[in-house]
C-alpha cells in the first residue's frame, strides 16, 4: 500500500467533528448531599463546575450537591479547559444512588 504516508482526523460534511458538543454521559454524584437532593425539584438543572482538579455539581441556586468522579470526566475537563460549559439533570433517584446525565451548554 503506497501513498503519501500521512493521516487526517475524519470529518463530516467537510469539517471536523467536535467531540465536546457531543458529549452526552451519564455518571452516579459521589458524595451525594442527600438532605439537599430530597428537597429540590426533579427537574432542576444541573451547573457543572470545574474547581480545583474536581467536577463539582450544583442545583440551578449554586447549592452544592455533589461531585463526579467516573473515568468519563477527563473528556469533560478537557473541554471545560476549551471554554465548553456543561450541565445535568437527574435521571434517577434511588436512596443515594444519584444517576445524572451531562451535557455540553448551548450557545
């Protein structure tokens, strides 16, 4: 096989695919804060924050409730290092078991 030798990321429709806008995952919250957890709304919207080398999880009212701390966080730092700014919402909720999924802010 000749050629030129030479490798390029793939692309669609002729530009290069963004791996933070498609970031969408769900992670379990480490260290849940349960007495804040049973008192907000199901469907609060998450803020994600990066903060000392840590993904940090607040309600919609900069309450902290928890952190992520799933192998998964490393692309989302990595982009939250870009400018990307990401959010969540509950999926589940089962004792202290607290499902969320994580995806990237639109503009």
């Amino acid at each position: 096989m000749g050629g030129s030798g030479g490798w390029s990321k793939p692309t669609i429709g002729g530009s290069k695919v963004s791996l933070c806008e498609d970031i969408n995952v769900e992670m379990y919250l480490a260290n849940p804060q349960m007495d804040i957890i049973e008192n907000i709304d199901d469907n609060n919207i998450l803020i994600i924050e990066y903060i000392k080398e840590q993904l940090l999880v607040y309600t919609n009212e900069k309450i902290y409730i928890g952190a992520l701390i799933d192998a998964k966080i490393l692309n989302i730092i990595k982009c939250m290092e870009k400018g990307y700014k990401f959010r969540g919402t509950f999926l589940s909720i089962n004792g202290a078991e607290i499902l969320i999924t994580i995806y990237p802010l639109k503009i």
